[in-house]
C-alpha cells in the first residue's frame, strides 16, 4: 500500500489511516499489539501469552515498551527533519536497548516463554539496520535474543 497516497478505503477501516489492518469476516482490527492479541485470543491451539495476571500484564508491559519507546524513538531516526533531534532518538534508542541487557541476561524469552512480548520486537529487530544503532558484542544478550528470535521458522518464512 502507497502510504504517502493513502486509498479511501484505509481510512473507513481505520480511522488512525495507518497499516496494519487485520480484516478477519466482519471484524476489523487495527493497532498492531491489539491484533495480536486478537490471534492469540482466537486461535487457542497456539498460546502466547501465560495464564496468570501478573505474567499476562509483564507480557504487556513490553509490548506497550517496544511500541511506544522503541518504535517512537526508530521513527524519529528514521523520517525525523531536525539533526539534533534525530541525534538525541539515536541516543535513546541506545538507552532503551541498553537497558533491556539486564532483562535478556540468562533468559531465551523476554517475559518467561515465547510469547506476544518477543513478537512485538520482532518487526524492530528484522530492520535494525536502518536504525543506525549497532546491535553487537556491546548488546550481547540483546544480540543473542535477537538472533534466537530471527532464526524461528515462523520468522524466516516472512522474511
Ligand atoms: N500504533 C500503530 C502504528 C502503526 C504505524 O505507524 N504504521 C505505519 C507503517 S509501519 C503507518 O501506517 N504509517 C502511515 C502514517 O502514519 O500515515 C500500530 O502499532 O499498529
């Protein structure tokens, strides 16, 4: 889809304009972590999310990090117009996945096993490049994770 020349009919589907928009017979489902969880829910022969409140909010709590931190601060990077703030995005990027190392260290998953939480990275991990922040030996458990999560059969095949 076009983006910078928008068809109608994103618009009468999502009200936001913005992609992804999951049609699914008469409903329609839009914000990324929603439609997630809108799968998880409808498909329950594939759990990815854990049972208990308390690890069901962790799973959220990084979703909503990877969204509202993550993605914001990559897409000032990326279409920002002003240097110095396009500098301090880069900055934060940094810090944000600085400080999931600690969370990373000695874990496959970020919040218990697979699950929503690992997939909302997914899609920042597969273009991390154009990010201009190095996700190397300084990031190792980061780097580690990242490379666990690109090598599932799942996320090849969408490569
Ligand atoms: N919070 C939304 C963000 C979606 C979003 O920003 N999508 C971008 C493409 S990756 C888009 O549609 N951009 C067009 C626009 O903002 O006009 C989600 O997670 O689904």
């Amino acid at each position: 889809m076009d983006l910078k020349n928008k068809p109608k009919e994103l618009l009468e589907l999502n009200p936001y304009g913005k992609v992804p928009v999951l049609v699914d017979g008469d409903a329609i489902i839009y914000e990324s972590n929603i439609i997630n969880e809108y799968l998880e829910e409808k498909y329950r022969d594939v759990p990815l999310m854990p049972k208990g409140p308390e690890q069901r909010a962790r799973v959220r709590i990084w979703m909503d990090y990877c969204n509202s931190r993550l993605h914001a601060a990559a897409h000032e990077v990326l279409h920002g117009t002003d240097p110095e703030k396009t500098e301090k995005a880069k900055e934060q990027l940094r810090g944000l996945l600085t400080s999931l190392e600690p969370e990373m260290a000695g874990h496959e998953y970020i919040a218990g096993d697979y699950s929503l939480a690992d997939i909302t990275f997914i899609p920042f991990f597969t273009r991390q490049q154009r990010y201009q922040v190095a996700i190397d030996e300084r990031l190792p458990h980061v780097k580690r994770w990242m490379e666990r999560l690109l090598a599932r059969t799942a996320v090849r095949s969408t490569l």
